[in-house]
C-alpha cells in the first residue's frame, strides 16, 4: 500500500530561499548571456525533502553544487 505526502514549505522558507538565491556566489558558467543558465526549462535550484522519524529536512541546491539547509534537526 502506498500512501501519498505533501511535501510543503512556509512563506517564511520560501522568503529564505529567494534572498539565498540572490546572494551566493553562484560558480556555475552561464550561457547566453543569463545568470543562472541550467538547461531549457530553468530549474537551476532543486529542492529535496527528507522525511525522518523526528521531522523532515529540506535542502535546495543550486546547479553549481551549493547547497543551503532551510528545515534541518
């Protein structure tokens, strides 16, 4: 049996996440002239949701390899 998650994050999270990415030194080599070049449909920031037995972690990372911890225990 499987059952379905919802994976979420909150405004504040989401807040975190934006000045992050506005910030960091971003060492990935950009294409046509755009910042953050990571393929045809964007995405140059991936976030992962590990679920524990005491909480859920959220990590986004950025083409470039960075990583930021926004929910961890």
């Amino acid at each position: 049996m499987f059952t379905s998650k919802t994976f979420e994050i909150s405004d504040e999270e989401y807040n975190k996440i934006k000045e992050w990415d506005g910030t960091h030194e971003c060492t990935y080599k950009p294409k046509y002239g755009i910042k953050k070049y990571c393929g045809a449909v964007g995405g140059h920031l991936s976030i992962e949701f590990h679920p524990t037995s005491i909480g859920e972690i959220v990590i986004v990372k950025c083409g470039c390899g960075k990583e930021l911890i926004v929910r961890g225990l």
